[in-house]
C-alpha cells in the first residue's frame, strides 16, 4: 500500500488476484473516493528467473 507523494491517492496491490486498486484519499476525513480497481496482466517472461529456480536437494 502507498500513497501518493500529494496524499490525494492510495494504492493498493492484491497479488494473488493480480489487481491493483487506486483510489482518491481525503487526508482531513481519511475517506476513500473514486475507487478503480486495474487488472494486471500476468506474464511469466516478466519474472526474474530467481523464481523459477528448482530447490536445492543437499
């Protein structure tokens, strides 16, 4: 979770469903407005090899 470096706009990031929500933030009342949530396409050619390494067997 972030906010913006205004603190108008917070941002959140759902791993598992790969989604990220981004909303306007009223930093005097601390409500959320304007709520959008984005599908992040998922690409496995994006993810650093390190994750896909097998583990090692000692």
């Amino acid at each position: 979770m972030a906010f913006s470096p205004d603190g108008t706009k917070l941002a959140m990031v759902h791993c598992y469903h790969s989604e990220l929500f981004i909303a306007d933030f009223d930093r005097c009342s601390g409500e959320l407005s304007n709520a959008k949530i984005v599908n992040i396409p998922y690409d496995s050619t994006t993810i650093p090899n390190h994750y896909h390494r097998k583990p090692l067997i000692a």
